[in-house]
C-alpha cells in the first residue's frame, strides 16, 4: 500500500511542478 501512496504523492506532486510551470492556474487535486 505505501508503494501505491508513493507513486500517488509523486503524480500529484508532478501535477503541481508542471503547474507551476503553466501561466494559468492548474488544479492540483483531481
């Protein structure tokens, strides 16, 4: 289970880097 919270933790906080990136307001939280 921790394995599958991990990669979850790594996706969102991809989200939020390419966010950051973006010049519009991305929504982390799906």
């Amino acid at each position: 289970r921790w394995k599958v919270e991990g990669c979850s933790l790594l996706a969102k906080l991809g989200k939020y880097i390419k966010g950051l990136k973006k010049p519009e307001p991305y929504p982390i939280e799906d």
